[in-house]
C-alpha cells in the first residue's frame, strides 16, 4: 500500500492521527513547509501535506530524511530539508 494511502486511511479511522503543530514562540514563519513530495516507485512523486507527512510513523520520516530524496516545498518555492524542520520543532 502506498504511503498516502496509509496515511488517508488513518485520517479515516481516526482523523486526530497527525499531531497538532503549533509554530514555537519566536520562530520565523518563513521557515517550515506545506507540503513534501516523495519519489515514487514509477518515477511519479507521492505528494503529501505537512499533516499527512507528519501523520507517518516517525521512523518512516526520520528514514525518509536519511536517504536525501525529499522535496519540500513552501507555496511554489522548493525549500532545503533542513530549512523545513526548522519550523516547529
């Protein structure tokens, strides 16, 4: 099963599966994404929102990091992986 489809699926069984992420006191809201794109397996990319992103089990991410191959995205500008964890957390 794909990832997003996964993640649809718990938003479906219980739609408080993703964490709440509230931006910390004085962080820059210029920092952060809305969405992530991840290669997919018939060179089509899965695209997710930072929720359903965030809705994957943590190692899932941490390993998907690991590799390199994400791309985030924050409106219509592409934005470094280290750039996009630096929003809230």
């Amino acid at each position: 099963m794909r990832r997003l489809e996964r993640v649809r699926s718990a938003f479906e069984r219980d739609p408080g599966t993703a964490a709440q992420v509230v931006a910390a006191p004085g962080v820059d809201a210029a920092y952060g994404f809305d969405r992530v794109e991840i290669p997919g397996d018939e060179g089509e990319p899965e695209r997710l929102s930072k929720r359903e992103f965030e809705a994957l089990p943590l190692q899932e991410r941490v390993g998907l990091l690991v590799q390199g191959t994400l791309r985030f995205y924050r409106g219509a500008r592409q934005v470094t992986p280290s750039e996009a964890m630096r929003s809230a957390y």
